[in-house]
C-alpha cells in the first residue's frame, strides 16, 4: 500500500475498527463527530488518527457509565 493511505479508511474499515454498522460511520460524518474527506466520486474517506480518537473518546465514555 503507498504511504499516503496506509492510514486512510473507508467507512467499511472504520467500521469494523469500531464495531458498528457503516450506517453509524456515515452519521459520525454527517454530525461531525468524525471528520472525512470525499473523494470526486462522493466516496468518505477517514484519517486512522481521527478514528483512533474517537475511539477512545469511546471508550473512556463506556467506563464512565459502567
């Protein structure tokens, strides 16, 4: 993989890493809870930073609650 998108994701990948549906991927985008960048072609791409951040944000919400 070219270095400049080792650490890009679709919405499927980021998906998977967060262990939710690409619909909830594509609504993160849309609230700005998770911030992406269309290709020409309309398709989401997210940097593996960001997801990373969120997912930690995630996760120290889940402890807080239990």
């Amino acid at each position: 993989m070219p270095e400049q998108t080792k650490d890009l994701l679709l919405a499927a990948g980021v998906a998977r890493l967060c262990g939710v549906t690409p619909a909830t991927v594509r609504l993160w985008e849309r609230t700005g809870r998770l911030p992406a960048v269309r290709t020409a072609d309309g398709v989401r791409i997210f940097r593996r930073e960001d997801v990373t951040r969120l997912a930690s944000e995630r996760e120290r919400t889940k402890k807080a609650v239990a």
